[in-house]
C-alpha cells in the first residue's frame, strides 16, 4: 500500500467543496492505489455544516480515505500538505465592485499563501479554483517566497473541458477523440479558445469546422460566458463542472497526460510574449508530476488579438493588487 497523500481543500463546506470531496476520496483524482488523507479548510461559521460533509464522507467507507481533518486555521489546515485545491473565495455581492473583490480576495489569498510557505509541503501543487482564480493564484504565488512559483496554478480546465464539449457538438465527434485543444489567458469571458491546432482522428478540426463565423461569434463567446448562462439558469454558479475540471487538472498533473495536451493556467516563463510569472492559461502537456508549455505554435494576427485582450485584463488584474502584495 502506498503512503498516504496529504490533500487540503478550502472552502470544503461549500458546493464545489461538496462535489470534489467524495470523488478524492474515492480515489478519481490521485488513482484507484493512493490512500488520501483530506484535511478541510473553511470559515468558523462553517464549521458545522463541514462536520456534516465529514460524517457523509465517514459514512461512504471509502477505502482510500486513511484520515481527515476540519480546521478554519490555514496553518493547522496546510500542515504537510501535497496537494491544494484553493476554492474558498469571497463571491462578489451587490454593489461590490470588481476592484472591492479583487482586495477582499487578495487578503484571503495572501493569509493562504504565507501559511503554504510556512508549513506545506515543499513540494506542494496548488490548484487556485476561487475568483478570480488567476489573480488569486498570482498572489498566493507572490506571498509563498520559499515555494517554488511553478507549483502555484490557477484552473482553466474548466474552459478547457467547455470548448472541447462545444466543438464535440459542433463537429458531431466524439469528446475522447478530440487532440490538441487550448485555452489562452484569463479564466474570464476574456479567454481565448483555441482549436486552430486541434484534430479528431487525424483530421484537422479548423477544415472540418471552416467556419471563421462560427468560431467568433459562436464558439468565443459560448465559452467565455458559459460560467454566466449556467449561474443564469441554475441560479447558482457551476459546481459538479468546477469540481470535476479540478479533479482533471490534479489528477493529469500528477499522473501525466502521456503526450496529450491539457490547459493550466501557470505562472509565464516568458513565452509566447506573455510577461513572466503572469498567471496565464498556455497548453502543457504534464509527464513525472511537472508541466511543460507546449513551445513553437505559430500565434496568427486574430488569435494575438484575443491574447493582448486577455492579457491586458490580467494586467490590470495584477496591477489592482500590486499595493497589496
Ligand atoms: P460557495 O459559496 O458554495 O462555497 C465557498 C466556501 O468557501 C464557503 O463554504 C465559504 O464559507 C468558504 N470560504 C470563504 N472564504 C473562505 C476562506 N477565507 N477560507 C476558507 N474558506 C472560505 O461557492 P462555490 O460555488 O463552491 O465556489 C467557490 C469559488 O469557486 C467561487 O469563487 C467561484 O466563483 C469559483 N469558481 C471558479 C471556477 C473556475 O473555473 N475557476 C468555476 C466555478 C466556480
Ligand atoms: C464558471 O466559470 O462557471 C465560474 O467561474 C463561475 C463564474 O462566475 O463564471
């Protein structure tokens, strides 16, 4: 049997929280062999209703769970940890400003932070899914000095998962058989989905598609707004999505996605010109528990177009904080 991996969830009481622990625990997202011991972050207030989510898990016997822990102290909650999916974050409320949720979050990712670099892990991969994820996940990053900063990210898988859904749609194939899909930039309606690159069965998806139409005014805006049709029509925001794109993202991480190409968003080494240590959604492929971008894509005139919007909003997302940090 292997050694158990310490896994952290913040904001565990909440609904992403209710939708990703159980599928940890059973094993989905570190593989079917690895023990997991969950140690749950979440406010005093939500302290009771953790302990019931703790008492369901409890009543699943998973075989895989070797312990679990609720703790509404980050240092307690992070002590060792291996892996951090950060959920836990203010939601903007009426009359809030993006600037007053970008400060409110900026606090809890900084607490979160400094406690990572005190007491995880030093290996620790950290997952940001709380908005604005990117942002968030940049200044985590900032405030873990002592951790490496290619071990924060921010989850764009979600949009990841959208687009290849959207294009399955479009095309009339199957979602498995989709390759070489991406998504550029902010998780937000800035993103920039790509499928200039993608095939299905060998076949290039942009000839089978040939529709610059559709791609615009159809696929862009379908997937950079699906976060706000979904909030539209369940009246609350994606929660089995999210937490299911979380599970893909750790689990690809960790165990590799042999060759095949998935969406982080990661801190920039600089390419592609986007400036380093910007959180940025770039496609990676991941092998031995590291990610790498995937280098040497050609960027067309309409595709650096989206990126300068994207990246300039995450500019001005970072400069927002800059005070902060
Ligand atoms: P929710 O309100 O149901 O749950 C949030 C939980 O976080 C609550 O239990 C709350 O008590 C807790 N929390 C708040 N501040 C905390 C702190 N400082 N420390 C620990 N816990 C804290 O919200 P949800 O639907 O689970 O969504 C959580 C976040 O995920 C939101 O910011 C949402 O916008 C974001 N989200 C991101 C993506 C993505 O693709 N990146 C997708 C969906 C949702
Ligand atoms: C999503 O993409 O579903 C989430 O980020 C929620 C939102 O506010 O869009």
């Amino acid at each position: 049997m292997k050694a158990p991996v310490r896994v952290a969830v913040t904001g565990a009481a909440g609904q992403i929280g209710y939708a990703l622990l159980f599928r940890i625990a059973s094993g989905e997202m570190l593989g079917k062999d690895q023990p997991v011991i969950l140690q749950l972050l979440d406010l005093p207030q939500a302290q009771d209703a953790l302990k019931g989510v703790m008492m369901e898990l409890q009543d699943c016997a998973f075989p895989l769970l070797a312990g679990m822990t609720a703790s509404d102290d980050p240092e307690v909650a992070f002590k060792d940890i291996q892996v951090a999916i950060l959920v836990g974050a203010r939601p903007r409320s009426k009359g809030m400003e993006r600037s007053d949720l970008l400060a409110a979050n900026a606090e809890i990712f900084t607490v979160q932070g400094r406690a990572l670099n005190k007491v995880a892990d030093r290996n620790v991969k950290v997952l940001v899914v709380g908005n604005p994820a990117n942002t968030n996940a940049y200044i985590a990053m900032k405030s873990a000095p002592d951790l490496n900063p290619r071990n924060f990210t921010a989850m764009l898988r979600l949009d990841h998962n959208r687009a290849l859904s959207q294009v399955a749609e479009k095309t009339g194939k199957a979602v498995a058989d989709i390759r070489k899909l991406c998504v550029w930039g902010n998780h937000s309606p800035t993103m920039y989905a790509d499928y200039r690159y993608a095939t299905i069965n060998g076949e290039n998806v942009k000839d089978l598609i040939n529709d610059q139409e559709w791609n615009a005014n159809v696929f862009l805006p379908t997937v950079g707004k699906r976060g706000a049709a979904i909030i539209e029509a369940r009246g609350l925001s994606s929660a089995a999505s999210a937490a299911n794109a979380a599970i893909d993202h750790i689990h690809d991480w960790w165990l590799g996605t042999n060759g095949e190409w998935v969406t982080m968003g990661i801190p920039s080494d600089g390419s592609y010109g986007i400036p380093e240590g910007t959180m940025f959604g770039f496609p990676v492929t991941c092998a031995n528990g590291e990610y790498e971008i995937v280098k040497g894509l050609e960027i067309d005139e309409f595709s650096q177009k989206y990126i300068n919007i994207t990246l300039d909003e995450l500019e001005q997302e970072k400069a927002g904080v800059a005070h902060l940090l």
